[in-house]
C-alpha cells in the first residue's frame, strides 16, 4: 500500500508539470519567522533524497523577525554549476500575503511558470490582485491550517505541501519523510505530527488554475 494512503491522505494521480525540464527554479518570499529559508532547505534535501542534485539558500535584508525575506531553491537532473539568484523562476512562492503589491515576486516569472500564494482567495481572485498574465496561480490558506494543526500561524509545512501539489515535482511522501528526519531532530513527536498533517492538510486543499 502506498505509505501515506494507509494513513488516510492518498498522494496520488498529478503528474510532474515540470518534467523534461532537467533543472527547476523556485523563488521563495516571505517573512523573517515565517519558515521561508526552512522550507527551501527542506525541498532540497527532499530532492536529495530522490537522487536529485540541489541547491537552497537565502538572500536576507534586516536580519530581523518581520522583515522581508528571499530564498532559492534549485533541483536539477545534473550537477548544479550556476551560484547565481534566480531571476527567471520557474516557481515563485509567497508565504505573506502583505508582501503583495509591495515586493515584485512575479518578476522573471516564466511564461508556464507558477504562482503559489498563500492567502484565503480564489485562484481567479489572486490572478486579478497580482496581475498574473501568464502561467498558473494557485493559492491555499497556510497560515490558517498552520493555526489550526500546529497551533502557531508558521506557514512554510503547508506551503511544501502545496507547493508539491501544485507542481509535483517531487513525491510528497520524500517530503513528509524528510520533514520527520529534519524536525525530529529538535521538536516533539506531536509537533512533528502536527506539521505532517499540515502538510497534508494543505496538499489536498491548494487550489489553482
């Protein structure tokens, strides 16, 4: 049986939109304290451990709690040679809604890109307030399932969990795996749980169009 469909969430049926494409870029924006450069770092090592080569790292300003924060991922077929920001992402994913219309994030978007914002809008809602011309956008409530399973508004474990829906570009049981490892790490077993079912949580309720 496949590992999660046993315990009730059937990851299952959405192809990888992104495949033939060796190497995938995505941009995160988010808050200091929002999990942003977590969640990166936690996508790659996902793709790590699907035999993936990878990249994850952060760009900050005021290294503080609040101020706005980028983080970048890459996954690649082959050994990753570039160093460099993403500027023409293929995935741009925002953690705070507040950073709309103050910080360009769909800039570089590619033409078949995605937008993943979390926020309570519809798809169509978010299309029109971000002026997306092109590509998809999908948008899902992750601070409020984040308060609602973990009990903290920490969005970056259901925004994985969307993210892998949206694009499947990556097994979602790999990244629920790897939140285990990486939280077990530090964390109590029911917050680890916790952030799983966020996970799931969010997987199953992201919409897009």
């Amino acid at each position: 049986m496949h590992a999660l469909a046993a315990v009730g969430v059937a990851f299952s049926g959405r192809p990888n939109r992104f495949s033939g494409t060796a190497v995938i870029e995505i941009r995160w924006h988010g808050r200091g304290g929002q999990g942003v450069v977590t969640a990166a770092k936690l996508l790659a090592a996902a793709a790590l451990k699907e035999g993936r080569h990878i990249q994850a790292f952060p760009e900050y300003g005021p290294e503080r709690r609040g101020a706005p924060v980028q983080a970048f991922t890459r996954i690649d077929d082959w050994p990753v040679r570039v160093f460099s920001h993403i500027v023409n992402p293929d995935v741009v994913v925002v953690l705070d809604r507040t950073l709309v219309g103050k910080t360009p994030f769909t800039e570089g978007l590619k033409e078949d890109g995605v937008a993943l914002v979390n926020c309570a809008h519809s798809p169509g809602e978010l299309r029109k307030e971000i002026d997306l011309r092109k590509g998809r956008a999908f948008s899902v409530d992750a601070s409020q399932i984040a308060l609602d399973e973990i009990g903290r508004p920490i969005p970056n474990t259901p925004i994985l969990g969307a993210l892998v829906k949206a694009t499947g570009i990556l097994s979602a049981d790999i990244v629920v795996e790897e939140i285990k490892e990486a939280f077990g790490k530090r964390m109590r077993r029911e917050l680890v749980e916790a952030n799983v079912n966020a996970f799931k949580r969010a997987y199953e309720e992201v919409r897009g169009e």
